[in-house]
C-alpha cells in the first residue's frame, strides 16, 4: 500500500509542455503513456484492445516498494483460505476489504434473519426534511441497513452553518436505529459527498474543489490525502459511507451530466486517481463506492432525468470505460455503484443498475464486493418501474444494496412479495444480504483504528489542491496578470464575493483595469480580458478573453489561489486533465 503514500518520482517532468515566458508552449505529446499504462497494467482483469497512446498528463505516481503490486492501494485480493500464513483463523482477506471472520459473521447473522430481515438489509433509503426520528423508526420498522442523508436533512445554524452536534446527534440517532434487533453492527449512514458540486454537508466542515483539480494537479498522493481529508470530517459526524469518488472518464462537452466530477479523461488517469482517493477514504474510516458503472462518463444525456444510451461495444467499452472500475477492482474496493445506463451491447433498453448481463460483466472483471445500484428515485429508472418493481428486478439481476428507492416501504413490500412469489429467488436476496453484512461487520470492526478531525480541518489541504490544480490555457506563464485594480463579472453573486475577498488579500481593488469574467457550472462562454472557467474548463474553448484560466473550484481556497496566480505571486502548475477545443490534454504552464 505504501506505494500511494511515498511520492517518489514526478511524471510531470516528461509530460508536461514546456514553459515560455509569454505563455503555454504548443502541446508536446506525452513521453509517459507507457509508464503509465504499465502502472496500470495490473489492474485490468480481462485483456482489452489498447487504445491508442494518450496525450493526457499522466499523475505523479510514487514508485512501489520492492516486490509491491503497483495496484496494492486499498485492501489486496487474497486467497480464500480460512488461515493466513501465521495460522490466525479467520484472517484471510476476501479480496475486497473484510476477512473470513466478517463474512462467516454476516453468513451466521443473514441464516438467522426472517425474509423481512433480508429485506431490509438491502436498502438505503432517504428521507425528506429534517424529521430524523421518524426516518430513525422507519429504519428500526423495516429493518434497514441505514440511511441517506441529503442536504435538506442536514440541520442548520441561524448563521446558514451546518449545525454540527445537531448532525452528529441525528446520525447517531440513525445508527442505532440500524442496530435494532439484536444487530451489533454499525448502519450505512450515507452521504454524497464529492466535492464541487456535490457536497450535501457544507461549512463548517471543509469545501473541497471539483474532482477534476486532481486530474489538473497530476498526483496521486494529493488525491489519497484529499480523500482522506473529507472523510474524516465526515466521519467525525457519523458518516460511514461516502459515495464517492466518480471514476468515469468523461469526454468532454458532450458529457452533461459528470464533467468536472470527472478525474480526467484518461481512462488510466481517471482509475489511479480514483484508487489512490478511495485509499484515503478507507484510512479515514469510511466507505467509498465507485461510480458509475459501466460509464457515464462517455453517454450524452442526464440518467437523472431520462435514460441514457451507451452505443459503444463492448470491446469499446473495456478499452476505455471499464478501465477505471478495473483499476478499482484490482485495488480491492468494497463498492461499485452502477448507474441507470441502458447498454444495447450488453442488454438493450434495461438500466444497467437493473441489467443482469452488466452485473455478470462487473462480476467478471473479479469483482467481488457490494454493488450497489445509484439512485432508484432518479429519472432513468423511476418512470419505467412503478410500485416499487426496481427493487426486486436490480436485486433478481445482480445488484446487492438498493439506494434511495422512490418510496422505501412499497420498495421492501415488493421484494418480499417477489421471493413469495418467486421472482426473487431467496438464495439471491440471501447472497446480497450477506455482501452487505460482511461490509457492514467489517466496517465496526476496523472503524475505530480511525481518529475523528475536526470541521474544516481539511481547508489547508483543500486550499493546496487548489493552487496545484489552477491552469493557464492562455496568456502569461510569468509574472503578474493585472495590477492594483480589477473589473470583475460573470458568476453568482457567492462567487464575486469570494473573489472580492481574495483580491483584497493580494492589494487588488476592484472598480478599473483589466475585466476578469468567471464562468460558473454549465456558464456559457465568456469574454473580457481574462476569462476564468469555476467548474468544467469547457466554455474556455470559445471564450474571446486572450487569458484563459481553468480554475476547477469555487471555494474561497480556490479563489486565493486564483488572486495569487493573477497577482504573480503563484505560478499556475496545473495541466489540462482533458481537451478544451484545441488545446490538447496536458496543456497548461510547465
């Protein structure tokens, strides 16, 4: 594992374009595309075609220690014999975090279980508002393996804060809803929790960039300590899911519904990133899951509204999109989470978080934790499976825990229902069941090896992703940008402020001088005389502005970073993790 941990040699010295005093040089072909498909080379688990060399900028990627597997970044796949080598029985990892022990636990808990029992091991539901003991009753009623918390179940401070003890004192209320009825186990007490723009718990606890700034800063040990950072305020209130990180690769433009979420555009960026996140998820002490197989990145409408098609084959498929879930899965991840994407190639018109053939595909790049399905309450899924029939019909193909189902009481009525009826098979509810038992048993058991962090601990972590992720696509590489006074425009009225604030720490007024335009999530393009993308670095592709600046954030971390790349006292490191209109992959300052 050590080698996420150790940074011992950068790839941006080889791939990054060279550096001229009036701006980013012409992009140069990446020299390290082999080492880095040779990193990765372990983490595919069939033998896909190779696409052809990227040009992305590779991530700095430590060196693994002698005799190291490279894809040693969460717990390793091992053998499934009941003894380790020092004869401790039980020991034995499964290949996916938890031991023997946990899973004979869990096989002897689910055996105990009534139907009703099963049923609600399987399901993680939401709720609506901030009525945390009537959601603590109903996962105590149903059974359930815990719950969801979304932003409008986060309490509030008259400040606008999140009023943490409050938070904390409702997860725990949840928490010990789940260990109802002889269960000893810790719940599923779950967040969305990315950064960018998705983050439900906000300030106090730390704001964190979009993910794409790790694919712009290139290294993998930043984005192990970042993972570790949001977790451990997540975990200090209660959380111990957090669904996170996204590891699709995104293509770009026509990606509306990841973009910035995304790592990178490479694959193999996209996957080692990804791990090295979940890495510092798990030292923290929280669940991540993957997401979203078998790819949304690469798909051009929204699963939460409709149903996404994905034409590609499935050769296709396994040389681009699969290639970050490969890497997941080499690297032991406890969780996939598979999106509502119709794959005709694999079975035509189903959501692939309700297609067996997609489930049997997961299965067979070897994996062998929890899958769970993204949100059943989405748009893709929910119009086609009314009363609560995508339950049973996600568990029948192959999922093991239910997020978020519509309305969760009809969710666990229809899965009973099926298994009496028998379109559920009782063996299957059985072997999900008892995935999720074995995370869960696995989860208390390892939980309290983690210390607690204090809200906002992250910020100075958050704050140097940031600076190492700002990237200038145009203008100069040297130097200071603007003088004394600034123009500004464009973006919420959040966003000026924030920038308002960091100008005034670098002795930059606003009210004269050069116009800066921020261009906010999904913004159109923009001109003036510096152009400054918050979120994806799209609209930079057709903006006018002669400086053009992707910034991947909008924290007041990132603005600072911003102010001091426009002052000249920063130099922009950062390298384009994805093509914006001409400039290539791996554009940017040296």
């Amino acid at each position: 594992m050590a080698w996420l941990q150790r940074a011992r040699e950068s790839f941006h010295r080889t791939t990054f374009p060279h550096q001229t005093n009036d701006g980013p040089a012409p992009y140069r072909p990446a020299r390290t595309a082999a080492a880095l498909a040779a990193l990765l080379a372990l983490a595919s688990c069939t033998a896909p075609p190779q696409p052809p060399p990227s040009s992305a900028a590779a991530p700095e990627a430590p060196a693994p220690d002698q005799g190291e597997s490279p894809t040693a970044a969460l717990p390793a796949p091992a053998s499934s014999a009941p003894k380790t080598a020092d004869g401790k029985r039980g020991t034995a990892p499964l290949g996916w975090g938890p031991q023997q022990r946990d899973l004979e636990a869990a096989s002897a808990a689910v055996a105990r279980m009534t139907l009703s029992e099963k049923a609600g091991q399987v399901l993680l539901p939401s709720f609506a508002g901030l009525d945390h003991r009537t959601q603590a009753a109903t996962v105590e009623r149903l059974h359930l393996a815990g719950s969801m918390i979304m932003a409008d179940n986060v309490p509030g401070t008259p400040g606008g804060l999140v009023d943490v003890p409050a938070l904390t004192a409702a997860t725990r209320r949840l928490d010990a809803a789940s260990r109802s009825g002889g269960r000893t186990w810790p719940g599923l007490i779950g967040v969305d929790q990315e950064g960018g723009m998705v983050q439900r718990v906000g300030a106090p606890l730390t704001g964190w960039p979009s993910p794409m700034s790790y694919g712009a800063a290139g290294s993998v040990p930043l984005a192990t300590q970042a993972g570790a950072g949001l977790a451990a305020e997540l975990a200090a209130v209660g959380f111990t899911v957090g669904f996170a990180p996204d590891a699709d690769a995104t293509i770009g433009p026509a990606d509306p519904t990841i973009g910035a979420r995304s790592m990178s555009a490479d694959p193999r960026a996209a996957g080692i990133l990804s791990v090295g996140f979940s890495k510092g998820m798990l030292e923290a002490g929280v669940l991540p899951a993957a997401k979203h197989f078998p790819g949304h990145g690469s798909v051009t409408s929204d699963s939460h509204t409709d149903l996404p098609v994905q034409k590609a084959t499935v050769a296709q498929l396994k040389a681009r999109d699969w290639k970050p879930f490969q890497a997941a899965v080499a690297a032991g991840s406890p969780m996939i989470m598979t999106g509502h994407i119709a794959v005709p190639a694999l079975e035509p018109g189903v959501p692939a978080s309700i297609s067996k053939a997609t489930y049997a595909a997961l299965r067979g790049l070897g994996f062998k934790g929890v899958a769970v399905t993204d949100a059943l309450n989405m748009g893709a899924v929910s119009g086609r499976y009314p009363q609560g029939s995508a339950a049973p019909a996600a568990l029948a193909a192959g999922a093991d825990l239910l997020l978020m189902p519509v309305d969760v009481n009809t969710a666990h009525s229809a899965i009973v229902k099926a298994v009496g009826a028998g379109k559920l098979p009782l063996s299957r509810l059985d072997e999900a069941a008892r995935r999720v038992v074995t995370m869960m048993i696995w989860q208390g058991r390892t939980k309290a090896q983690h210390p607690p962090a204090a809200p906002g601990s992250g910020e100075s972590l958050s704050a140097e992703v940031s600076a190492r992720a700002v990237t200038v696509l145009s203008g100069r590489c040297r130097g200071a940008h603007v003088a004394g006074r600034v123009r500004l425009a464009g973006g919420t009225a959040g966003d000026r402020a924030r920038f308002a604030a960091a100008a005034r720490e670098q002795g930059i007024t606003l009210g004269a001088g050069p116009l800066v335009t921020l261009i906010g999530y999904r913004g159109a393009p923009a001109g003036g005389d510096i152009a400054v993308a918050l979120d994806a670095p799209w609209p930079l592709a057709r903006s006018a502005a002669p400086t053009k600046i992707a910034l991947y954030g909008r924290t007041p971390a990132a603005f600072r970073a911003l102010l001091a790349v426009l002052a000249g006292k920063a130099a922009a490191t950062g390298k384009l993790p994805a093509a914006v209109g001409t400039y290539r992959p791996g554009s940017g300052c040296r």
